[in-house]
C-alpha cells in the first residue's frame, strides 16, 4: 500500500511517498481502507518533532480518518466488513490503510459524506468536549472564542451556537470575522486593530464573559482571562499564537474563576467511553441536520421543474417519505449505539419542526423560492450550514462550501 511518510523531523516538503506492507488485522482489530484522512495545526508540530506525541520514525501523519472496514481480527463485535466508519489514531492514518482496535471507531450514518465525516473527531469532538465536558457551557450564557476561524475556534463557535450560548468571535481580521458570523457568531472582536480586553469588557456588560475559549494563548490569554464573568471559566486548548502565557493567579482569586485545561486528546485515551458518548451525541445532532437540511436541499433541486397541482403534491411525498426512511435510520442508530432516547428525540424534533413549517406554506416545493436570494450567486443569510444558494438555468441548487470554507472541515452542509 502506498503510505505519506515522516523519516525526519522537517516540513510538509521533507514528506515523502512510500510503499509499505499491506496491514493485517489482529485480535480487536480492523482494518480500513481509507477514503478521507484530515490534517490539523497539530500535525505540523507532530512532523517537526515539536508536539507532545513523538512517534518512532518513520511514521505517517494524519490523527483522524473516515473509510470503510475491509477486514476484522478474530474477538471483534458490534463491526463488519463493509461499514463505514470513522476513527482517531493519534497519527499514522495518511495511508492507503489502517490497522486500529475497534474501540476507536465509530460507524457513520449514510448520509454523511467521508470528506466531512474525515474531519469530525478531531476539530468538533475537542471543542464538544471543551464546552460540554470542560467548561459545562449552559444556554444563555456569552462564550467568547478566540482564534475564531480556524478549525476548532469555529467548531467552538457553531457548537456553542447549537448550544444556545451568545457567541463572541474574536480573530485578527475582519474578514475572518465575517467569516465566523457566517457560521453563528453573533458579535465579533479584532484583536488585530483594537484591544482584545476592551473589546470584551464592552461587549460582555457589567456581568463578563461566562466561558472563554483559547486555542491561541500567547499575548491574547490575560485580557481574556480579565473579562471572565464572577464563576467564569477560561479554557486552555493550545497555543498557536506562539508563545505559552503565564496566567496572574490574582485574577482567578479575584474573580472565583475557573482555569480548565482541555487536553482532547489524552481524555479519548484516558475516558474512552465518555468519548465514544461525546461522539454519537455529535453524530445524533448532526444527523437531525442533514435530514432538516436534505430535505431543504432536495425542494431546491425541484423547484426548477415546479408546476402547480400534481408537481407540488409528488414533491410533497418524496419529501415526506425521505423524512420516514431518516427518521427509521435515526431510530436504528440510537437502538444501535446505545445513545438513548433522548438523544435519538433531539434529531426527530428537527425534522418534526421543518415539516411544520412545511405544512404552514402549504404549498410544498415552489415556496422555497422565498427563501432565496433575488439574484444568482447572492448569498443568503448566515445560517448554522453556511454554504451559498445560487440559481443555474434549472431553477435553484445548493452550492458546495468554497475552498476557505472547506478548509474548516464543517460536518455540516
């Protein structure tokens, strides 16, 4: 098989493309053929030979993956040959193939794409866990997210949005800004061109900021840490702004705030079934999604070839039937995975309440079109999905993310 190799600690360019012995599955073991590996800033300092984690040369980057298992060890349940899955590996999955324990995988619903299912574990389960197990983020409470535009800050700032937090974007641009308002922030701070402190003081009110999450640290951490809120609580995930801070302990007194370390990638080692929960409620929340948003998707692609009466009828029922057969995978899965009912509930409240909306139009298919920009090519507004919707000579259709967008691994359309 062929394999992207690390044979010294270097750059991207210092990779080279090898060939390795095709792997074989032992005791609790799969092997997967990989469709999509994702590559995180931490990949960077993995083959520099500056992260925590220093494998034994040579070795191949890559920490998260999504394939389909093509042989099981002996002593494997709950998997077969065939399923699709994703995976973490700490590194080693840029390769035609994988050999890894089952309980680091997790099988993935038919409706999600391995390119974005690729880049689910690593970006969305930290900040997942950083605000839900970490920092306990509750509805109606102001998360500030620094470093907001890079792959985890805008996972933190769509989930915190899911959440129900207000959600402070704070980047080094306005583009990049606009970039996570696209994506649910609904304020943002330059810290580029004005004072992160102020900023925050102004836009937190006399209570602070409940949650601050901090993928950057550097200059950045303590006017952050000085706008928490009474019982703040300041997350620690990395420092890619340089340089590690050290924190003024008078303030963490002063204010009864908490300094919480999220140390993601530990925890799946330490807590693997605490992980594996994290994962299939992320999995639950995001299939309710792209049911909610396929069917959106689906009346798009149709409205081109509307006609009154028997078209809007016919749409009609393909849309209420593709909900159906969702909603019977949803409920599978949750039997399946064991996630519980309420978690399996949160997906079937999204479809209920689109095919509410739905029935309040009562005409099914062409009242999408209200929806929608006036003009080709006109965004719409920011939604949790992103995207563009744009008209072609058919009617309307769903525009792939941009390449920047793509960048960010969204799980969501």
């Amino acid at each position: 098989m062929k394999a992207l190799l690390c044979s010294r600690a270097g750059t991207p360019d210092d990779l080279t493309i090898g060939d390795l012995p095709d792997p074989i599955a032992g005791p609790g073991q799969a092997v997967v053929r990989v469709e999509a590996v994702a590559l995180n800033f931490f990949d960077l300092l993995i083959i520099a030979g500056k992260y925590q984690y220093k494998p034994e040369f040579p070795f191949s980057p890559g920490a998260e993956f999504a394939g389909c298992i093509e042989s099981l060890g002996p002593d494997v349940e709950g998997f077969a040959a065939g399923d699709r899955v994703i995976g973490y590996a700490r590194w080693g999955a840029a390769r035609e193939k994988v050999v890894i324990r089952t309980e680091k995988l997790i099988k993935i619903p038919a409706c999600l794409e391995v390119d974005r299912a690729a880049g689910l574990i690593v970006t969305y389960g930290t900040s997942y866990y950083a605000l839900k197990d970490r920092a306990g983020l509750q509805r109606g409470e102001t998360l500030a997210v620094l470093g907001a535009s890079g792959g985890v800050g805008l996972a933190a700032v769509e989930l915190g949005k899911l959440m129900g937090a207000r959600v402070i974007a704070c980047a080094s641009s306005d583009d990049k800004l606009d970039f996570a308002k696209q994506h649910g922030a609904d304020d943002g701070v330059n810290y580029a061109s004005g004072d992160l402190r102020d900023g925050l003081k102004k836009l937190g009110g006399d209570h602070g900021i409940d949650v601050v999450y901090d993928p950057i640290g550097d200059r950045y951490a303590e006017p952050a840490l000085r706008s928490l809120a009474w019982y703040g609580r300041y997350l620690v995930v990395g420092f890619a702004a340089g340089q590690i801070p050290k924190l003024p302990l008078n303030l963490v007194l002063l204010k009864s705030c908490d300094v919480r370390g999220v140390f993601w990638g530990s925890w799946t080692e330490r807590e693997p079934a605490a992980h594996r929960v994290d994962l299939h409620e992320q999995e639950v929340e995001m299939a309710g999604d792209e049911v909610v948003h396929g069917l959106r998707r689906a009346a798009i692609g149709h409205v081109g070839e509307h006609r009154p009466g028997h078209a809007g009828e016919q749409f009609g029922g393909q849309m209420r039937r593709r909900a159906d057969a969702l909603r019977a995978e949803i409920d599978l899965a949750g039997i399946g995975l064991g996630i519980g009912d309420e978690l399996a509930d949160r997906a079937r409240r999204k479809i209920r309440a689109h095919h509410q909306r739905v029935r309040q139009r009562q005409v099914v298919g062409i009242q999408y079109v209200h929806e929608l920009p006036a003009d080709p090519g006109q965004r719409c507004s920011p939604s949790p999905v992103g995207g563009t919707l744009a008209t072609c000579s058919t009617g309307f259709w769903f525009a792939r993310a941009s390449a920047s967008e793509v960048s960010s691994r969204r799980p969501f359309r």
